[in-house]
C-alpha cells in the first residue's frame, strides 16, 4: 500500500515539473514574440505600455491592436484545438479518433466546395464569413452522420 502512494506522489511530482516547464517555455516565448518583429519593442518598454503608459506611441499601436491579440489568440485556438481532440477520442474511446480521421474536415471541405459552386454559379460571391459557416455547417453534418452510425 506504501509502494502505490509513493508511485502516485512520484507521478504527480513529474507531472507538476512537466506543467512547470511549459508554463515557463510558453511564458518565454510570448515575451519573445512580443518583443521581436519588424519593429522591435524593448521588453521595459512593452512593460511600461502594458502598465498604462505611452497610448500615443506606435509602439503602443503595434503591442495593443496587432501583437498581443495574436498571441492571444494562438493561444485559444491552440487550447480548444488540444481540447477537440481530447474529447473527440473520449467521447469515442479510440485514442486516434480526429477530424481527419472521423472525416469531419472533409465534412467541412465538402460544404464549402458545394457553397462556392452554388455561389459561383449564381454569380454571386460569398465572403469568408460564408465560407467559415458553411465550413461550420458541413462538420457538424458530418460529426451528425457519425454519431448516427456509431448508435448501430
């Protein structure tokens, strides 16, 4: 009884070294990115802007309304992608179930082609917006017609 409490301990010790780790690498590399660039913005200064200063800089402009949006942003998208796909393997307890896999993309490839034909056929064009529900669309039909199968 021991020996199993002390291997979970040791576990979860590598896990919190593991968590520590890439909190630190992904704290580095936002502070990177942030710095880095076309123009580049010295780190005492990114603080002082995100502290409340200099609004009227283009260094202000370019941290506020382009970089840390898109580090923001990377970072949703790269959670909810992480977490997609663990749901998609334990809601079907295959551990390489994916949209590829599953053919969700293709779901969602199928109804943006069938969208742009019918768009270009009616000489009518479609934005991005159209293409991203259509896209919606036809991944939710085809994640409807997996779920209808797998209930056989």
């Amino acid at each position: 009884m021991d020996q199993s409490a002390d291997k979970i301990r040791e576990k979860n010790g590598r896990f919190a070294y593991v968590f520590a780790g890439l909190i630190f690498l992904l704290v580095t590399v936002t502070i990177v990115n942030i710095t880095l660039g076309n123009v580049e913005i010295p780190f005492d200064r990114i603080v002082s802007i995100l502290s409340g200063g200099g609004r009227e800089s283009k260094e202000y402009t370019i941290l506020m309304m382009i970089r840390l949006p898109r580090i923001i942003m990377a970072a949703l998208l790269g959670g909810a992608l992480a977490l997609s796909g663990y749901l998609l393997q334990t809601f079907f307890n295959n551990p390489i179930a994916g949209p590829f896999v599953l053919g969700i993309s293709s779901g969602a490839k199928l109804m943006v082609a069938l969208t742009l034909i019918i768009s270009l056929r009616s000489f009518a064009g479609i934005s991005s917006l159209g293409m991203v529900v259509s896209s919606f669309g036809g991944s939710l039909l085809a994640t409807l017609f997996i779920l209808l199968i797998s209930k056989k």
